[in-house]
C-alpha cells in the first residue's frame, strides 16, 4: 500500500458500499487515509470494502447510517470521531435518483427524499464537520455532483439533476466561506460511470447510447472518478478551491 500522501489522516466517504464511493474510499486508503465507509442499505458491499482495505494493510471503519437526516449525520461523525479519529477529508458522495419519473408525474414525496438525500445531505455532513476542521486550520470537503448537473438529466432524472446543480453551487459558496480558515471544498462531476445505480435505472440500450455521445467511445469507470477525489483531498491540490473537475470522457466539455 502506497503510504505517502495522506498518511496519519482520517477520510469518510458516504455512500461507499459500491461504486464511485467504494472506489473513492479504496483509492484515499491506497494514499494512507483511515477511511470510514459509510452506507444505509448495501452491508455487504461495505463490509467487502473494508476487507479490500484491510487486507492491503489500511485502516477501516464501518457506519450505517441515512445521511438524509440530521440525527444520521451526527450520530455518523460521532462514531467515526471515536473509532478513527477526527475527520480530516469528508467526501459527501451518498446519492440516488430512486426512480426514473416524468415531471408531470413526481409527487411530494420522491421530491423530498430525492433532495435530502443528493442535496440536503451535503449541508448536513459539511455541518457536522466544519467546526472540528477550522479549529485545526486545515480540512478537506469534497462534493460528488454530476454531469446531469449541467443539462437537465436523461429521461424521468430531472429532479435528480437539479439537485446536483444545486450541489455543484453549494460547493462553490462553502469554498467561500471555508478557504478564509485552511478548509478546502471542492468537486467531481461524473458523467456516465459503470455503477450498480445504471445496472438499476438504465437499460443496456441507453448505455449503449450514452457511450455513443461520449467522445472517448465508452463510460467511465468508478476507479477514473475515485482517483480524481483522492488528488482533490491531497497536498497536490492545495490551491485548488471551488472548483468541480468534470469527469466524462469528454462528454460535455466547459
């Protein structure tokens, strides 16, 4: 295991028990981080996580917990702040689309658990966090967004996209108000990433048709996005402030 970069630091990835959370907690483990997985549903996935760390000589810890909720993310923190220590890197990647609806369709209901779960959970987790980080002068926060961000989202995903636009503009405003006290905030963007979340809401016809509109010809892997989040948490990004690096294959360019 490489140890060099983030070593002595403790890093929670939320959201990790597959995909581009996994792949993000493997790849700042790789960096020397303690990392705390966390998850709500996919045990298995996170318990094979920690194996993965584990058994290249990291250190791992694992959390249930809805980071949807206020409770959830306090009780999360205090449980990572025991077992590791305090969070050094919080990277909020929870997030879902739930289900593919029509506009004209969307009730309530979904609208609400689609926003605190992609958009009010970055409040919350960045909350729970920043005291203990601007007391030391130093921190990492980093935001999982999305390509749909940018241009509404594929078909039924529009409030899906709309909160990670709102993502991708909250993490502009927290960099403003954290760089000032040694905290910085920044972003990933991904575009079309082979993930359990398109094994469940895309068909293989609309995968095929998302790598056709991708300029490199194919989708992107969880390990192309975890490795930019494990750049963005180290020292060889220590000027970087504010920004969210777009992750597509060239997808859409800005």
């Amino acid at each position: 295991m490489n140890t060099q970069g983030l070593s002595g630091r403790v890093a929670l990835v939320t959201g990790a028990s597959s995909g581009i959370g996994r792949a993000a907690a493997l790849a700042l483990a790789e960096q020397g981080a303690a990392v705390a997985i966390n998850y709500l549903r996919n045990e298995e996935g996170a318990a094979e996580g920690r194996e993965a760390i584990e058994g290249r000589g990291g250190r791992a810890l694992v959390v249930r917990a809805d980071v949807s909720t206020r409770a959830g993310v306090e009780s999360l923190v205090a449980e990572v702040r025991a077992g590791l220590g305090p969070v050094d890197i919080l990277v909020n990647n929870a997030g879902d689309i739930l289900e593919r609806r029509a506009l004209r369709d969307y009730t309530e209901e979904l609208w609400d658990q689609v926003m605190d779960l992609n958009f009010k959970s970055i409040l919350l987790c960045s909350q729970a966090v920043i005291d203990e980080m601007t007391s030391r002068g130093r921190g990492v926060i980093i935001n999982v967004g999305s390509i749909a961000g940018h241009h509404g989202g594929g078909p039924g995903a529009a409030v899906y996209a709309a909160a990670k636009a709102g993502v991708m503009c909250l993490t502009k405003g927290l960099a403003k108000e954290l760089a000032p006290q040694g905290v910085r905030v920044n972003g990933v963007a991904p575009g079309v990433i082979t993930t359990p979340f398109h094994d469940r809401v895309s068909t293989p016809e609309m995968m095929r048709q998302f790598a056709a509109s991708i300029p490199l010809g194919r989708v992107g892997t969880p390990e192309e996005v975890g490795g930019v989040i494990a750049f963005l948490a180290s020292d060889a990004a220590s000027f970087i402030v504010g920004e969210t690096i777009e992750i597509n294959g060239g997808q859409l360019m800005v």
